[in-house]
C-alpha cells in the first residue's frame, strides 16, 4: 500500500498505539462476559472458563501479531462473539465438555480447510444470509432475556448496571458494555463485602487446563457445524468486509490458515474459535487508527500485544464473576448482545419473499429444543433451507 507523504503523518507517532489499546480494550471488554457464559453452558468448570478465555486472548493476540507485521495491514482478530452465543444457546452436549472441545478442533480444522479449498468457501457463502442471521437471531434470544430475569433476582445491582448502560448507549454507544461491566464490578464487590464472601486466591492464578478431545456425532452435528457456519459468516466474511471498506484487501488464505490454527492449538485449552475481527476492525483500519493508511498496522499490532497482557487476568476475572451475584454475569453479556440482535432480526426478516423461512428458522433456534441429541441451531438451520427451498418461486426464464 503507497505511503502518503505529509507533516500530517508524522503529527502524532503515538495515535497507532493509542488506537491498538482502545482496540484491544473495547473488544475484551464487550464480549467477555458472553464467552464465559459460552464456555460455560456446554460444561466447562470454573477454571476451564479462565483457561478458555486466557487460550482466546493468546491465540488472537499471536495471530495478529504475524498478520498485521508480515502484511503491513490492520488485521485484527477477535473471539467468535456471536459463537460463544451460540454455545450458551446450546447447552451441554453428548459427551460433555471434551465433547466440545473435539467440537471446537474440528471448528478450526474447517476454518483451515476454507482458506486452502475455495468451494468449501462458496458452500459457505452460498447459505442465505437471512437463514444464517435468523438463527443466530434465535440462538441470542435466550441470552438477551437474561438482564430482564436477573432484575427479579439481584435488583440492586443489576439496575443500575442498566441504566448506566442506557446513558452511556445515548451520549457513548462505544463506550456503553464497557461502563456497564464497570458499574457490575463496583456492584458485585460491593456484595461481595457486604455478604463476606470469601475469594479463593489460588483460583486467580492464571493456569491453562488442558482437555482431550473427544468426537461425537451429536457434537460434531450440533455444535461444529453451526458453530463454524456463524463464525464464518457473522465474523470472517462480514471482517473482511470491512477491511476492504477501508480500501485493505484481505489476504484470506492466510488469515484463514491463521486463525484455524489458532483455533485448533486453543481448542483444547478451552478456547471456542478466533477470527477476523468484525466491528472492532474498524478501530484499527479506519482513519482514527492514523491518517496514513500504510501505518495502520501498527494499530492491529498494538492490539494483539495489549491481548497478552490481558490473558493473566481471566483467571482473577472469572473467579471475581462466580462470587457476584447471580444473574450479573448474564446481564452485561445480555446488555452486550443486544445490538447483534438487532441487526440479526432485520437481516433474517428484511427480504420479504424468504421471511416465512426466517421466522421458522428464528423460532426453532429461539426454542432451544433439540432432537436425537443435537441442539436447537443445526435443526433451526435444516429447517429454514428446507422452508426457504419450498417456497421459492422459480426465476421466470427471459425470452430470447
């Protein structure tokens, strides 16, 4: 990419860094909560969660680290935010949690696979987008009913987390989860003195908890396949997409290669799945990051450094979470979803001929029922393309 010549461009050396840190910052802080409820569901004990969100923030943090240096791009990556959703949707699967961590291996080894076959690519591309955002619509649901239930159960703490974050999304949308899980800390230590709640000292010491892996088909059915559906076209297509917004051209076999390898290596540690940063992409790529678009790079690289420091911390962070009270957790993963939702109902809905397709696929995700051991989000897709194939009106030919 050509340098552009300027005082301009050498005003502020410092702007990159700054940029990587709110990077950084505003991804840890948004979403953490919602893959520690992720890792959770599908069986993880305390521990494997700290080591599981520590795993994550390694992975990434390398992998952006080798992108951004060796392309001289803004490449930055991220946790599947909305696959973590997806795994509190799901629930436990057949198996248990080495079950999910096989799960998650296999995640990577397809995401690997896309970058070095490019039909598995298009077969992924090809999935309509409103039957893939109904069903992460319908898998969110769940999750962002939780700030309403913890009301009834810890409503000194969590109403004022929300109103906090109503303020903040008026004035500071960017800045809005971040408040939020800061006015949740304030509350729960608050109740936690006030109960003298004994904290385990030893638990925050960070410590990777390694699992082997163990397949089965209802995992591999109900939470790989899904899981590598969303991560793909909630996070790696709509990432590349924004890094081309901003004039970068992707080097998608490499980012692919990357992060499926990381995913794979983090797997068995706890960690669910990496990929292109998608909304947070844009703090790094776009013109805050430095008016020269070559130096942006330095942005991303920033990022992945401030991930390593941030990984010692999960541990102390997940055992500070399990002494809060209830429903605190879920409330800024809730608060933290609600805008994915948003834009996940009007992509499932917009298209008027295929909307039927997408409110079956939205409600079947929604009810969290499963069959034959598989869960709700790979019924939820199955039955979406079925209706949608049903009620398609066949493209009337041209003459001529």
């Amino acid at each position: 990419m050509p340098e552009v010549n300027g005082p301009e461009q050498q005003a502020n050396p410092a702007q990159p860094l700054g940029a990587g840190m709110v990077t950084a910052l505003v991804g840890f802080t948004s979403s953490f909560a919602v893959v520690l409820a992720g890792i959770t569901a599908v069986g993880a004990t305390q521990a494997q969660a700290a080591s599981g969100l520590a795993a994550l923030c390694v992975t990434q943090a390398v992998g952006m680290l080798l992108l951004s240096r060796w392309f001289r791009m803004p490449i930055t990556l991220a946790w599947s935010t909305p696959g973590a959703a997806l795994l509190a949707g799901t629930g436990v699967v057949a198996g248990g949690w080495p079950a999910a961590v096989g799960a998650f291996a296999l995640t990577g080894a397809l995401i690997v696979l896309t970058g070095l076959w490019g039909r598995l690519g298009a077969l992924v591309a090809a999935i309509p987008v409103p039957i893939a955002q109904a069903m992460l619509a319908g898998v969110l649901v769940p999750l962002c009913l939780a700030p309403v239930e913890a009301v009834r159960s810890s409503p000194a703490v969590v109403l004022p987390v929300i109103a906090v974050w109503l303020v903040l999304t008026r004035f500071a949308p960017r800045w809005a989860v971040l408040a939020a899980f800061g006015t949740a800390a304030v509350g729960a230590g608050i109740a936690i003195a006030v109960r003298d709640t004994p904290l385990d000292a030893g638990s925050m010491i960070p410590a990777l908890q390694l699992t082997w892996p163990h397949w089965s088909w209802q995992a591999v059915i109900g939470l790989a396949v899904p899981l590598y559906i969303v991560t793909m076209a909630s996070q790696n297509i709509p990432g590349t997409a924004v890094l081309g917004s901003f004039g970068y051209r992707t080097p998608w076999r490499a980012a692919m290669t990357v992060t499926g390898i990381g995913t794979v290596l983090g797997a068995p540690a706890g960690g669910h799945a990496i990929n292109l940063a998608a909304i947070s992409a844009a703090l790094a790529a776009g013109p805050s990051a430095h008016p020269d678009p070559a130096r942006r790079w330095v942005a991303a690289f920033t990022a992945g450094g401030c991930y390593l420091v941030l990984a010692p911390a999960s541990a102390a962070l997940v055992t500070l979470v399990a002494a809060a009270p209830a429903g605190v957790l879920e409330t800024v993963a809730g608060l933290a979803l609600l805008a994915t939702l948003a834009t996940s109902l009007t992509g499932a809905l917009a298209d008027e001929e295929h909307r039927t397709a997408g409110v079956v696929t939205f409600l079947i995700a929604a009810s969290g029922v499963g069959f034959l051991g598989v869960g709700a989000a790979f019924w939820a897709l199955l039955a979406g393309l079925l209706v949608r194939a049903a009620l398609s009106r066949p493209r009337p030919v041209s003459p001529g």
